[in-house]
C-alpha cells in the first residue's frame, strides 16, 4: 500500500486519539481562497492549531469552530486538531494552509465538537479564561461540558 493511500476510518481514528468514534464524523475541508487568506495569513502560526482557529474565526466571521482530529494520509498519522466552518457551511484549516502546498485530499478531517463562534468564546472563557481563549483537547477532556466526548467503550480496544 502507498503511504497516500493510508485512509483511515472513524473508528480506527477514535482509538488511536482516545475518542468516542460515535461522535466523529468525517467533513470536507477546503482551501480558503488565497485572496482572503492573505488578509489573515501574518497572524497565523504554525503548531498552533487553536489559536489560529480563534483568530481565523474571528477575522473572517466564521460561522463555528471545529475541533477535532485530523489524519493525514501521506504519513499515516492522526493529531487533534482545530479548524473552522464559515457561514457558507465550508470547512477550512487555516493552519495547515500555512504550511503551503495544502492539499485537502491529502488529509481526513474528523469534527468532534463544532460550535458556533459566540458560544465557543463564552465557553472558552469558561473554561479557560478571558486571557485564552483557545480551548484545547486537554481542556475540554476535562471539562463537565465536553468529556462525555472522549469516553470508550474499552471492552472495543484492542
């Protein structure tokens, strides 16, 4: 097998990440037309996934943040992961355009949490405090709001 061809399902993803599979569910993510992209493109950084999905949010209007995992193909690998939704309903990752040569096809998104941007901020303050508000998975494993998330059946894990 071809490492591009390391596609990877739900259940798979959710073991290897600790995650309920119930809950992941498999989006198209785009490119964010190069045009806008560069309306925010000094702001975002590299590694640093939540942030760079406030930021984008909140510069472009976004409808929702996403988190969840993504799988990258090419490698063969799953990470957590944050993105978001714009109001058109499109996914975008403004982080892993910042790495160039983005290419949606080489990579599975999985959503596990998606909120819109108004209650993602009120939650995140919640969570973590008006001074960052970028919820991460280890946040959000251990908050009463969102840990149901990550609960496994471990009679499944082998």
């Amino acid at each position: 097998m071809k490492l591009a061809e390391m596609k990877v399902d739900k259940h798979s993803v959710g073991k290897m990440q600790a995650i309920n599979p119930n809950y992941l569910n498999l989006v198209d993510v785009h490119a964010i037309p190069e045009s806008i992209y560069r309306t925010i493109a000094s702001d975002i950084r590299e590694r640093g996934c939540y942030t760079n999905a406030v930021v984008a949010g909140v510069r472009l209007d976004a409808k929702s943040i996403v988190l969840g995992v993504v799988h990258c193909n090419n490698f063969g690998i799953s990470c957590e992961h944050a993105w978001i939704e714009l109001k058109n309903g499109e996914h975008v990752d403004p982080t892993y355009q910042r790495l160039g040569h983005f290419n949606p096809s080489d990579y599975q998104y999985y959503s596990l949490f998606t909120v819109q941007m108004d209650e993602y901020l009120e939650i995140a303050a919640a969570i973590r405090g008006k001074e960052d508000m970028a919820l991460d998975f280890l946040s959000m494993r251990r908050s009463p709001l969102t840990k149901h998330l990550f609960k496994m059946d471990r009679s499944n894990v082998g």
